[in-house]
C-alpha cells in the first residue's frame, strides 16, 4: 500500500510492524498441523492527510469472510451489550412495526433478535455463509453477500430503505470504505441514521491493545478519521456515545450532511483525540516502543513460571490472541492448550502457534497453575463463569496494558480498565 486508502494521499512507512502471521481465524484440523500455512505481513501506518490508520498489506475478504467461526453469541457480555443497544435505539428513534432496521455484518443475528422481538421489521446482510444459514434458521432474515452499491439498490427495492443502517465491529473489515459509506448513504430512508460501532483507537493505544490489530481489521479508527470518511460520503457524524465495550469503543451515529443537528459530544471526542495527539504522527511512533516493551514483559513473565515449574493454559481463541501469541512467539512449549465455549472451535488448533482448544471443562480436570485469558476484554465474565478453577488455586492472568495475575475480588476492575464514561444520552 503506497497511498491511503481512504483519501488516496501517499501513505508513510508503518509506525508498527508486527512480522509476518497466518490469518487470525484461520483455525487448523489436528490432521493438518504438520502443513505450512500461508503467513501475511501485519503492519499498520498513519496518513497525516485524514488521520486514517490502516493496514500496509490487504488479504482479499474472500479469503477473509466466506466462512468464518465467530459467532457473536457465545458471549454473554456482548449479548447484553447488544440488548442495552437495541433498547436504546428503539427508544432514541422510537422504532416500531412501521420502522426498518438493516445490520451489516449481522453475524448470528445477535443484536437484530432484540428489534425483531419489538416488532421492528429487521434484515441482516452476512457474507460468512455458515454464519448467514445459522441465523436464518433462528428466524432472522438475512442475506448471504457483502455490503456494497450492488446490494443497496437491490435493498431499496425488495425490501425498501430502512430507516436504521447498524454496523457493529464491520467499519474495519471494509477497504473500500468510501465506497461503502457512500452505499450507506443511498440506501438510507428520508431522515434515516447509520450507528456503527468499532474500538477506538485512541483507547486500543493508551492501553496498548495492540493485539486487536489483525488482517481482517483494515482500519483502526479515531473519531477524526470518521468525519473525514463521513464528509467524503456526504454523511455528517451528529452524535457520539463512548462505549466501555471490547476495550473502549465509538458508537457513531451519522445522517446525510445537513439533515440533523450535531451534538456536542461530536467536538467533545475530536478536542480529546487532539489533545491526545492523535491527529499528529509521534504519538504512533511510541506506540510501537509501547507494543515491543509489552512483549517482553509477557514473555518474561511466562519464561519465569515455566521455570518455577508452573502449568500454563489460556482461555479463549479470539483472533486478538492469535496476534498476541504469534507477534510475542508464544506456543504450545509455554502453553499446553486453551479452552473455549464454541463448539466449532474445539478441537482445533490455533493459528501460528498450534495450541490445541479444548472445551472450558478441561480447565478443571487439568487444573493449570495459570491460565492466560486472551479475550481479556471478557474477563470479568471468565472468571465469574471459571469461579471453580480460582477456588481450587487456579489463577488467571491478563495480557495487556501488562501482565497481570488477578483473582476473584477484582472483578470490579476488569470490566474495562479506567474506561471512559458513556457519555451524555442522545435525546429522541
């Protein structure tokens, strides 16, 4: 990549530099493990022009989406997560059975349940096909394609403009995002909102969450980069709710340019990522310094249980600890296995490092000394759910902003490490 992907000016050298790992959901049968599998460069940089952080290096979403093993559902956090979300918006935008609402990436119909169960008319547009047919058959319209000007049109016309465009976690998966947020923009009704949700960047960077870089994730986002790319598709950000999930993220609510009034949350946001530096290029090049000192400091950690004798296990399989455990070189010699609660991970391997997944009950027939939660962002739910394992001397670790052992009576400060406030509540 020699120019930004968003404005199209030419695109400096990467801040950060991860190395070459295989694809973070690309989980691995038992019998293929002897088999090379491809690796790609992970590498993010900054364009000073929009302040859009992107991947240097693009793997097609084909490879990326057509079948994928993330089923939003198996986590009981983000469940209720989505249901605060559908209640909030159905009462903001006072959606009822006259009312549309289309999801982008709608997964396993996770959050389109809650309008469904409202009785707003809901649709969701999944290009993971295991995915699209799981949701359909748990009653969730849904079709089986990528969101672009092709499908927006046909929207329009067999199903008619919603009035409420969702995207949660799919602004990142999007390399061709004006594109995208221009078909947004068409396929809206008169007076219709778009809310994506994502990670801020700003906060991925204060507590160096740096694992949530991975080749699905193109972009890394600042509420600075989403006015430039919302101004390009004459949309217009209104509103912004900080949100506590998956570390600290952005619900951004836009409009066609002029058709709303933009709240003050909007410059609220912008003067913090300035002050923060984020619209500025040094703060990356600490970042990077951030991420190797991290490193170490994990791998040191480990190093020095093993050596002490320690058994040593994960929970989850989350594509953020694929990059983890790749990027700091961490493999079945340090960690004997990791557990997760979706069946269709079980019994694979993880990518790169070949670390077998077992299912969660294996934590207690085992019963490691340590076990290294790679969804940290779900700790609070892990350990409440592994409450036995921590009874019985298990103890759980989290990776980032540091190593850090933590035991039942910390459960108040997992949920989200000195997180922002929601912030003030849009008015209806």
């Amino acid at each position: 990549m020699k120019t930004c992907l968003g404005c199209g000016a030419g695109l400096p050298d990467a801040f950060l530099n991860l190395g070459k790992t295989p694809l973070a959901n690309s989980y691995v049968k038992p019998e293929n493990a002897s088999l090379p599998e491809p690796a790609y460069r992970l590498a993010v940089a900054y364009c000073p022009s929009c302040h859009l952080v992107q991947l240097t290096d693009l793997v097609p979403p084909e490879d990326l989406f057509s079948e994928y093993l993330y089923f939003s559902s198996y986590s009981q956090s983000y469940i209720e997560h989505a249901r605060e979300m559908a209640d909030s918006l159905i009462r903001q935008f006072e959606l009822g059975p006259s009312k549309r609402v289309l999801e982008v990436a709608s997964n396993d119909g996770y959050l389109l349940q809650f309008f469904q169960a409202a009785g707003v008319q809901v649709r969701g547009v999944e290009p993971a096909a295991n995915i699209a047919r799981y949701a359909i058959e748990r009653g969730i319209p849904t079709d089986n394609r990528f969101f672009n000007a092709s499908y927006a049109e046909d929207l329009r016309q067999d199903y008619g403009a919603p009035d409420l465009v969702i995207g949660n976690n799919v602004l990142a998966h999007v390399p061709q995002i004006n594109e995208f947020l221009s078909a947004v923009r068409s396929c809206l009704a008169p007076g219709g909102v778009a809310v994506f949700e994502f990670p801020h960047l700003l906060e991925l960077m204060r507590a160096c969450e740096f694992d949530t870089i991975y080749h699905e994730h193109v972009f890394y986002y600042s509420l600075s980069a989403i006015r430039n790319l919302a101004d390009r598709a004459s949309l217009e950000v209104f509103h912004v709710e900080p949100q506590k999930v998956h570390g600290g993220s952005l619900r951004v609510f836009l409009a066609q340019a002029g058709t709303r009034p933009v709240m003050p949350s909007v410059a609220t946001v912008l003067a913090r990522e300035e002050n923060s530096g984020m619209t500025g290029a040094d703060v990356y090049r600490r970042f990077s310094h951030k991420v190797a000192g991290l490193k170490g400091k994990l791998v040191a950690f480990l190093h020095k249980r093993k050596a002490e004798g320690a058994r040593i296990a994960a929970y989850g399989a989350p594509a953020k600890g694929n990059t983890l455990l790749n990027y700091c070189g961490i493999g079945c010699d340090t960690i004997e296995f990791t557990v997760d609660r979706s069946p269709y991970k079980q019994n694979l391997l993880l990518p790169g490092s070949r670390i077998p997944i077992r299912e969660p009950e294996a934590l207690l027939r085992e019963m490691p000394d340590y076990t290294l939660i790679l969804p940290w962002n779900l700790a609070a739910e892990i350990v409440t759910q592994q409450q036995e394992y921590s009874e019985r001397g298990g103890r759980f670790v989290t990776p980032v902003p540091q190593p850090k052992v933590i035991d039942a009576g910390q459960l108040g400060t997992l949920t989200k490490m000195a997180a922002p406030s929601a912030g003030q509540s849009m008015q209806a």
